[in-house]
C-alpha cells in the first residue's frame, strides 16, 4: 500500500519546528556584523547558528518525515523557508531538498531560478550554497543543461547571474563545462559588481586547476578587460614567481588600452 501524501499541514509543522529550533540555537552576534559581512538585504536577520548545526537539523527533519515525504515535499517546505528574512531558515530548507538529490528532476531548475529572481537568495552566502548542493548537482547529473547558464548569465537579477558561473564549479571539477565557464566568464567581466568579479576569479581559478595553461592564456589574451579583483583570485593556486609577472604583465596591458 502506498503511502498518503504528506498533507500541508505536516509540512507546515515542519517549518514551523525548524524556526523553533533555530530560534532555540541562536546565539549572541557579539561585536561581528554579519550583515556587512553578507550584504544582504536591510530586513536580513541571523541566528548566528553554526553550519554543523543547521545540517544536522535538516537531517534530522528528514528522517522524521523520510518514509513519507519525496522532493516535492521538500521543495515546498523548503520554498516556505527561503522566503524568510533569517539567513540560517534559508539554509535548512536548502539543505533539506539536498538530502533527495538522487530525485532531482530539470523540471526543479527552474524553480530554483526563481528563488534566485524573485531575491530569495539576495546574498552571497544562500546563493553559494543553492550553486553547490542543489543546482551544481543537477548539472551533472543533467549535462544538457548546462547551456542554459548562458541566459542565467544576462539575467537582470545579479544573483541569478553569480549562480550562472558558480553553478559550473561542480562540474569544473569534473573536467567538464571548461568551455561554457569561459565563455560565461568573459561575458560577465563588464560587470560593475565586485560579488561578480570574486565569483568568476573563483570559477576561473578551479577551471585552472584542470588546464592551467588554458587560463594562464585566457588571461593574457583577455589582461584588457579581467577586473583586477577577478584576475587576483583566479591566480591564486599559480607559483608566486608566475603570479607576479601576469599581474605585472595584465597591469601593463590594461595600460596600453
């Protein structure tokens, strides 16, 4: 006999335990100003709960309801939280629907853009962690959508189009992507925003780790327009000998504009 859907009340005790919980765990801020620190939005609030604690509190939501829910009922509990002004009750819900990545379907991208869009993830920190547990994943597991980045990538909303390169890291890693993440890259390096410059110098710098000569090439070709902030990360994994004589020799290129 199959099991009845979790009707919307069960998924509405279990938002209504997590904030519980998070709000039971909280600790003071102290003299950290974790709000400069992710730059989020005014209203954006914290419990200063650490990691460990927020994944363990996912897990154990989830083996309380995991004979009975499937990742459509993550997703909903999950879309319930990421609307909240907490960083931490962001991050349950994204941790929550991670725990069914075996279950991820296309049709789930979407909607993650969304969480994106409509400012869900307004910072850096709850956009990172939707790039690398939740679309990251879908992207190897699903390749063929790994094109679609390239309209993420001219998206009004700057947050979709961080996740449009950072989303790539995954499958960087793989050895896979190394096209679509330059390509991306490129397109993102007029942008004025220094969260854009990091994550691409992020990006650049993993796509580095697979082909360092490529990047190496990439960067001189491209010294006129790499923002600095970009080029100083994606260098960071090169010998201090070869990182001083590209920035010497993209400073000099930029002059020459």
């Amino acid at each position: 006999m199959t099991a009845a859907a979790p009707s919307r009340t069960s998924i509405a005790e279990a938002v209504r335990l997590a904030k519980r919980e998070l709000k039971r765990l909280s600790r003071p801020a102290g003299d950290f100003d974790a709000r400069r620190y992710f730059r989020g939005p005014a209203n954006m609030a914290f419990y200063n709960v650490g990691t460990d604690r927020m994944r363990a509190l996912a897990k154990e939501i989830y083996r309380q309801r995991r004979d009975t829910w499937r990742v459509d009922d993550a997703m909903a509990f999950a879309g319930i939280l990421i609307q909240d002004r907490y960083l931490e009750v962001k991050a349950v819900g994204i941790e929550m629907v991670a725990l069914y990545k075996r279950d991820f379907i296309p049709e789930l991208l979407p909607v993650w853009k969304g969480w994106l869009a409509e400012n869900h993830a307004a910072n850096w920190a709850t956009t990172d962690s939707m790039c690398g547990v939740l679309i990251g994943p879908l992207l190897v597991r699903f390749p063929d959508l790994i094109p679609r980045m390239h309209a993420w990538s001219r998206h009004r909303n700057m947050w979709v189009r961080r996740a449009s390169i950072v989303s790539l890291l995954l499958s960087i890693r793989r050895g896979e992507a190394l096209d679509i993440a330059y390509e991306i890259a490129e397109r993102l390096h007029p942008e004025k925003e220094d969260l854009i410059h990091k994550a691409v110098g992020w990006v650049l710098r993993e796509a580095g780790k697979v082909d360092a000569v490529r990047l190496e090439a990439y960067l001189r070709a491209k010294a006129s327009v790499i923002p600095r902030t970009t080029l100083r990360y994606s260098i960071e994994r090169f010998p201090d000998s070869k990182r001083r004589e590209l920035l010497n020799a993209t400073r000099h290129a930029k002059l020459r504009e």
